[in-house]
C-alpha cells in the first residue's frame, strides 16, 4: 500500500533490503509509493543492465544511483588494470540502467588485502602511506573520467568514516572529496553526503555549502549511527531516527547547497535484512516522512 506523504524523493537503495531481489527490491519500492530507487550492481549483474532498467521502468520508478565503483588505490599494476577495467564495466551498467550517477568507493590501504582483513605481514611504508593512496584515487579518475563522460555517467566520491581508512576508503571527509574531484568539471566528478559518513565532521556545513557552489552535490543518502556497534561495523547502520545523527541540520544544509535529488535510505544492518521487505519499506518511509522530508523545502 502506498503511503500519503510525498515520496517523490525518497528512494530505496537495494542494500535496505539486501536478500531481496531487484524484482522484488523494485516491486516493494513501488508499493511502497517510493520515486527511486539506488541500486547495487549484484542485484544489476543477476538479470543484466538493460533488463534492470526497464525493471524499474516499467514500475514507475527511476534509478538514484549506482552502486558501486571503486576500489582502485592498489600498488600492484595488474590488480590496478583489474580494478579500472571493473570501473568501465560499472560505468556502462550505470548508463544502462539510466543513472547518471556512479558512487565509488574508493578504497583502502595497500596494506590491507581484503576489506576487514588484519594487514598484509608483509605491508611496508608505501603500503601505509595515506597520502600515495589517496593520489592514486585522482589518477585513477583520471583514467576514467572520458570514458564515463562519453556514456553521461558522473562519477561519485564517497568519504567514508575514518573508522573504514584501512580497508575500504582512504578519503574520509567531504573537504577531501572535493579536493580530490577539483581538476575535473563538476559534470564528470561530484560527492555524495551520506549521513553515517560524515555526520561527525566538524566541518561538514561548509563543505556541503562548498559542493552546493560548485554543482558538485549528486546525492544525498541517510541512515543512523547507532550503538552498540555489532561485531562487523560495516553492519551496524541504524533507521533514521533510532541514533545520533542530526539529520534535520545536515537535511537543511543539503537543501540550502541547492540539492533538488532523491533521498537515498541505504541501510546496512543483518537484524534489518532479515525482517520482511514491505515492513522495512514502510519504516523506512515514515522515517524519512518524519525526519527528513520536512526539512527538505
């Protein structure tokens, strides 16, 4: 049953409801009275792009983003190729699906071998070296930007909270994002402000406003900081609404930068995927109705 408030802009990402498929993700989101839906590229690859997308079309919905690409601050040349052709292949599904959006995480330390790995015994200093790593993101986009821009994908940096700097995302701060997609037009590099990110960040305001000024700010995604973290932190999102997280004012800064795109609900958490799709959807929309919506105009 669909719901009374707007939810044009609110959007479901597939990860929410991780065991679902995107049949069903899509059919939920639609019932639900959802605008969007964020997709995940294993829900895209098992029935293939083109047939993605006009899954969600035929449902009345359009896709927010892709998820994801990245992962390309290697050392090694040979896992590097791997990781840019992998971006290629990423930045067609996207085109395919009909984003323009392509959300990269870009990765961790070379020291790390695996996300949530213990570190590589044999990882020395340039395997640490932060600074290296977070160089190589901008050559790497470097690689990818002309290809993404002849298919009319942007791609989208990620910040990541420093508690996944080892092994999944050496760019932790939307200042750095921004930094980071300086060289490149705003119409080939952007950000994303997700709320379990960057919610910490003392300087958070500004550089929402800075993304906003420069036409940088491609999407918006929300979920909560809850504790006690779980045993694996990267599960452990909360709804909206349920931690610490001040989504009224990141909401108003968000708007205020001049953000018209979908709200994207992008939940990890085990104890959430278990419960049915239809009753997460529900949640997740009359969270957004209560905490975010309002503050969005």
């Amino acid at each position: 049953m669909s719901n009374s408030f707007d939810l044009s802009r609110c959007s479901l990402n597939t990860a929410t409801i991780k065991h679902a498929t995107l049949t069903e993700a899509v059919t939920t989101a639609a019932a639900a009275g959802y605008g969007a839906v964020g997709l995940w590229r294993d829900r895209v690859q098992e029935v293939g792009a083109e047939e993605a997308g006009r899954i969600v079309r035929d449902a009345g919905l359009r896709v927010s983003s892709l998820c994801r690409g990245g992962f390309f601050t290697d050392l090694d040349v040979e896992r590097t190729r791997a990781a840019v052709d992998d971006n290629r292949r990423a930045i067609d599904e996207a085109a395919a699906v009909g984003t323009g959006e392509l959300i990269l995480v870009v990765g961790g330390l070379p020291a790390n071998p695996e996300p949530g790995m213990g570190v590589s015994p044999d990882a020395g200093q340039p395997e640490r070296d932060l600074g290296a790593a977070r160089e190589r993101v901008g050559l790497r986009l470097a690689e990818l930007v002309p290809y993404a821009r002849e298919r009319g994908v942007r791609l989208v940096l990620e910040p990541m909270h420093p508690i996944f700097c080892a092994d999944r995302g050496v760019v932790s701060t939307l200042g750095q994002a921004l930094d980071i997609a300086a060289p490149f037009a705003a119409t080939e590099v952007g950000v994303v402000v997700d709320t379990y990110h960057v919610w910490w960040d003392p300087q958070l305001a500004a550089s929402i406003a800075r993304a906003g000024a420069q036409g940088r700010l491609a999407a918006y995604q929300v979920c909560d900081w809850v504790l006690p973290f779980k045993e694996d932190t990267l599960n452990s999102r909360g709804y909206v609404g349920d931690g610490y997280i001040d989504f009224e004012a990141i909401t108003g800064w968000v708007r205020d930068a001049g953000y018209t795109g979908a709200v994207e609900t992008e939940i990890f958490n085990t104890d959430i995927w278990e419960r049915p799709f239809g009753e997460v959807a529900e949640r997740v929309a009359a969270d957004y109705a209560e905490r975010v919506l309002p503050f969005l105009s």
